[in-house]
C-alpha cells in the first residue's frame, strides 16, 4: 500500500517539476494575484462588510485551486 503511495505521490512531483505550457503560467499567475488580493481583504485591519470579508476568503480559496491545478498541467509531446 504505501509503495502505491510513494509511487503516487512522486508522479505528483515529477508533474510539478516539468514544464508548464504558456496557457497555464498565465493562469497561475491568475491564481496567485486572485489569492492575494483575497488575502488583502481577509486581512486588512479597516472594518469592512461581512460580505466583502466572505469574498475574501472565496477569493483565496479559488485562487489557490487555480494555482495547485495549473502548475500539474504538463505539455504533451505527442
């Protein structure tokens, strides 16, 4: 079971270290602005809306699965 694991888990990272193609580093780069800006506005210290607060947080969780998804995306060399 866990040489299934461990075979898994470094297909995972071989994907991670391979190249990304160019469609997908930008949308990585979405990702991580779409994060920041939502951690601004979990974080910032002026009282704002529970709403916008909630925004937030949706923000950094969309912006985090945008990212994780698009850096395992690989070029195909077929």
């Amino acid at each position: 079971m866990e040489n299934q694991n461990g075979k898994f888990l470094g297909a995972i990272g071989q994907r991670a270290k391979a190249e990304t193609p160019l469609f997908f580093k930008k949308l990585r780069l979405a990702g991580l602005m779409l994060a920041a800006i939502g951690g601004v506005l979990v974080g910032t210290p002026v009282l704002l809306p529970a709403l916008v607060i909630q925004l937030g947080g949706y923000m950094i969780v969309g912006g985090t699965v945008l990212t994780a998804a698009s850096q395992v995306s690989v070029k195909d060399d077929k």
